[in-house]
C-alpha cells in the first residue's frame, strides 16, 4: 500500500507537484498517538537524530569538564548554514581539548549560507571542516574522546569507541536495533541506521520526558533539547525551518530535520515525540508536514496555531518577488 499524499505545491490555483510520505506521534509508554502511511518501514533518520547521538557528550562528561553551555550543545546537534558564528563556535569547542579542525573528520564543504560562502571567496578563503554542517556535532565526538582519554584518530569508523557509545544510546533510546545488517554511511561519514520510524517517534517521546531513562540519561536529555530550544540559531542558521520553528515556539517545541525529507520533533509539555519521513526525500515537504503536524497537536486554541500553520502554508515567489503559488498540507491528513 502506497503512503498516503501528505504535501500539495500549488502553482497558482492547480496543483502541480505531490509527495508521499509518512508520519508517527507516540508518547514515552510506546502508544500510537497519531500516524499516516508505513511507520514500521524502516529509514534512515540521518541528522535529525543529532540530539541522541550528542547523549555520550553530556553523559561522560565531556561538556561540563569543557565548559560546553547551551550555545555549543545545540551546535552539537546541529546542521547548520556554516555561518562565521557557527565556524567559530566549533573552533573554540576543538580549542577547549588543545585540538583544531584538523581533528575533524567529516569532510570539507562551502557555507550552506549563500552570503557566508560568498564572503568566504571574496576573501580568497577556502571552506575548512569547520563550515560542514556537522561541524559541531563531530567536535562533540572529537571533545568526549579527548575526555575519556580515548584516541580520536578514527573516530567515524562503527568500530571506534565513540561510534559503539552513539550506536548504545541510539539503541536504547529508540528501542530499535543498530545491527550491521541496516546501517549506511552518512553524509558525514559516521554510520547510519534505518530503523522503523515509530522508533524515532518514540525515541523523542522519551528524550522529552525521561520516561524509560536512569537519572543522569533523563537529565542529559532534557539538557539537550532544552539547550537546542534556547539556542535555535546554533542548531540551523539564518532562516532555515528548525531555527524559525524553535525561535516562533519560544522553548514549547524542539524540531530537527534531516537529509532525504526526514524531520524528528518533541513536544515536551505533551511528553509527545514526532518523526516524519517523504518518500521522495524533498525537504519542501517534511518541513510543511512538521509543521502542520504540529499545529494538529496543539490544536486551534493554542496560541501557536496561526504561527504553525502559517509555517505549513509557505507562498512560492519568482526571482522577481512575483508570488507564484504555495505549498500546502493535504486537508485530513494531519
């Protein structure tokens, strides 16, 4: 059975493109709260899943022993622009473990923010590890390494100490198994796992509330999210959907998206956990879907909701400021 149609774009009044996809609510008792399409087929979560994979960071710790506060543990769940304030962010992380980019192992890549990269080659600079967009994420890595008394040198491979503390808090957060068998090799060259998406939904579910969590695990979680809720623009950049949606939401809501039309979220107050996965990967419609879906969540009366749904309804303009259509959630659906 196909999933079902989750986004419309319109170009003008006709509907022009559609993507599939499917989504899941659960809370931290593992109840379906709300779904649409196969939330047992598995996926690759990809970057949306920075927030558990920064846990070891947190739980050895890593960040208290560094000074690391909310600025520097939400750029270690981020994916963002490689603006100058991200670059430096992750620069003085390394810097706290006598280390630089050059410990860094996921590659170099301009600026996703177009003015950063441009300012970068008006200066005759080159983009170093630092403006990857897992910059901050793989600093992490880099820092609870150097803490621990751990060589970093490797530490992408599945077979590293840093990539066996990820795979265990992925685990037994998501309740779903990191074998051999479904894992991949991210964009950052850390391993990857798909594995079904109600696991990821429920794995926010329990980041946001601690159920199912020993003391120190809860309160790094809620460290965590609530770090990345205080500091949005750290976790995205100039805007891009997470850092709009946490910012627009004031702390009541953490989201993070990822590659190929995956976006995970939390609802702390409701102790509800979201993932959402488009077939076709696009990221025009995993960004209305979460913000549809939550807009459904809190409901009409929140004060939220024009916010919300405004966010899921964005208008298309032209390269001449010409308003040209929309994208929209599909009636029902959410």
């Amino acid at each position: 059975m196909a999933n079902p149609v989750l986004v419309e774009v319109l170009r003008g009044n006709i509907v022009e493109s559609r993507h599939r996809g499917s989504f899941c609510v659960m809370d931290a008792d593992g109840h379906v709260v709300l779904s649409g399409g196969d939330i047992e087929a598995a996926v690759f979560p990809r970057s949306a899943v920075k927030a558990i994979q920064a846990l070891p960071l947190l739980e050895s710790g890593a960040a208290d022993a560094f000074g690391f506060g909310n600025r520097e543990i939400a750029l270690a769940c981020a994916s963002h622009s490689g603006e100058p304030g991200h670059a430096d962010l992750a620069k003085a992380m390394l810097a706290k473990a006598g280390l630089d980019e050059t410990a860094l192992e996921c590659g170099e890549h301009w600026p996703m923010h177009q003015e950063a990269a441009l300012d970068l080659a008006r200066r005759g600079g080159s983009p170093t590890a630092l403006h990857n967009n897992c910059s901050g994420k793989h600093s992490g890595f880099v820092c609870t390494c150097h803490h621990l008394g751990i060589d970093h040198r490797g530490y992408v491979g599945a077979s590293h100490e840093s990539q066996r503390m990820v795979r265990d808090a992925m685990e037994t957060v998501t309740g779903a198994a990191h074998g051999e068998d479904v894992c991949g090799i991210d964009g950052c060259s850390i391993p990857t796992y798909a594995v079904p998406l109600k696991s990821l939904a429920l794995g926010f579910a329990r980041m946001a509330t601690g159920v199912g969590f020993g003391q120190g695990r809860a309160v790094a979680a809620k460290r965590i999210l609530a770090a990345c809720m205080a500091e949005p623009f750290e976790v995205a950049g100039t805007d891009r959907m997470d850092t709009r949606l946490m910012r627009a939401t004031g702390g009541r809501i953490f989201v993070k998206t990822g590659a190929e039309g995956v976006y995970c979220a939390a609802i702390p107050e409701r102790g509800l956990g979201i993932a959402i996965k488009c077939d076709d990967g696009t990221t025009r419609a995993s960004e209305t879907s979460v913000a549809a879906l939550l807009a459904r969540l809190l409901g009409e009366q929140d004060a939220l909701s024009p916010t919300l749904i405004e966010l899921a309804n964005p208008v298309m303009k032209n390269w001449n400021g010409i308003e040209v259509g929309r994208t929209r959630p599909v009636a029902g659906v959410f």
